[in-house]
C-alpha cells in the first residue's frame, strides 16, 4: 500500500513518547532504516564527525538510565539510538574521511587538498572544546532526520539530551574511541496508558512569530 501521508502529517503524527511498552521490540530491519537516515545527513565539510551507537543490549540501556532525566524511557525502550561527537578535529581524521571520499569516486587522493588544507588550518588551531561542539552539532541534524524516519515507519521515539554523559561515556568506553556523547533518541513503542503526552495537543508557536520575513 501506497503511503498518501506527507512528511508533514509524520512530523505532526510523531511525539516525544514519555513511557514504552517494555514488551514490544523494533525490529532490526527498521531499526536499520533509521540508522541509515542518520547516515545520510549532511554534515559540515562532509566529515560525519560522529559515531551512531545503536543499544539493544538490555543489562547496557539499565546501565545507562543511571543519571537519565527518563530512566523508564531509557529501560523499556527498544533500542537507544546515541549519536557520540568527536572530541577534536585530527588531520588524520580529516584526511581518513577525504580518502575515502576520493577512492570512492575514482579521484586521486588529495584532490580536494587545497579544501582540506583550509579546515586543517581553522580547525586544527582551535582548541578540542571547540571542535567538539562543532562536532556536536552536526549529530542533531542526523538525530532530526532519524526521529523522522521513525514516525514515517510509525515507530516511536525520543529526543533526549537529558542524561549523564559521564555515565554514557564510561559505560561505552566512547574515550577509547575519541567520542562523547551529545543526544539520543529512545525508539520503540508507547505504553498507550502511560505515556501522558500521547493524547495532548502537539503545541508549536504559531508561524507569524516563528518566521522572520524580509
Ligand atoms: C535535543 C532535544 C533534547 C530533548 N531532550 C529530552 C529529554 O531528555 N527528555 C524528554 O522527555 N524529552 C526531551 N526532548 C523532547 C522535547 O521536550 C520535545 O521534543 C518538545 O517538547 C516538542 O514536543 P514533541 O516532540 O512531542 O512534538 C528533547 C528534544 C530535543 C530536540
């Protein structure tokens, strides 16, 4: 069957779920999906600067609600999708990712090199802060799209920064890989009966003060 909803009517149908039904699993194909929106965002000079850690692992995601604004969320979920920043700009990052781009099209390496000579002198002078936040932001564009994939496929989700990141980045031993944790989403199916926001009014400030015209 055709789907005649729009990505408007999945935006509108989707809401940040505040309970799940600890009995009903995503399955791995759809899970799938999502990562793969994730993979397909854009990012700032193409560098996908971030890992996407996908837990299914029931002992992990009980670790992880330690600290967690919505620890419940995070235990009766299906999976927690983490989207994990690095911690600072490498030249090898850089030249790891305009490699592989370059092989991957055919071209000789370091044919981008005038490009990536410029990052490499913006970013490699900035402190790792700094290129962490960068980093960081470039994960919330994949988080978006991903939470959109979701409510296409019709499966529940949450953002959520609302949780430690020390414990998040301990129990993943993200250090070991030059990560930290920035948001993620918990992704499964609602507990109807539970989840308050379920059957309140999605409420978003009216376009006329939203928009900036010029
Ligand atoms: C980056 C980000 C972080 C969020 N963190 C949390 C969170 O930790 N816990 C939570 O219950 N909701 C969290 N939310 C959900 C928002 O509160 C929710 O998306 C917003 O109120 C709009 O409601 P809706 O998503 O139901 O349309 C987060 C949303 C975003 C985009």
């Amino acid at each position: 069957m055709i789907s005649r909803m729009t990505l408007i009517d999945h935006l509108n149908w989707r809401h940040a779920v505040k309970a799940y039904d600890a009995t009903k699993k995503v399955s791995e194909e759809n899970i799938d999906k999502i990562v793969e929106a994730a993979r397909l965002a854009p990012t700032s000079s193409g560098l996908q600067p971030f890992k996407t850690i996908v837990v299914r692992d029931q002992k992990i995601k009980d670790q992880l609600a330690k600290g967690a604004l919505n620890p419940e969320c995070m235990r009766d979920c299906s999976h927690v999708i983490i989207f994990a920043a690095w911690d600072r700009y490498t030249e090898e990052r850089i030249d790891k990712v305009y490699d592989f781009t370059t092989d991957e099209r055919g071209l000789p390496r370091g044919r981008f090199k005038s490009y990536t000579d410029k990052l490499k002198d913006i970013y490699l002078k900035q402190p790792a802060e700094l290129n962490f936040a960068h980093a960081a932001r470039q994960t919330y564009i994949a988080l978006g799209l991903a939470l959109a994939q979701a409510a296409e496929l019709k499966i529940d989700t949450t953002p959520a920064e609302g949780f430690s990141n020390e414990v998040v980045d301990e129990i993943l031993d993200l250090r070991k890989w030059g990560l930290k944790s920035v948001s993620m989403m918990y992704v499964g199916y609602a507990d109807t009966e539970k989840d308050w926001l379920g059957t309140m009014k999605k409420v978003r400030i009216p376009k006329e003060e939203f928009v900036l015209e010029f």
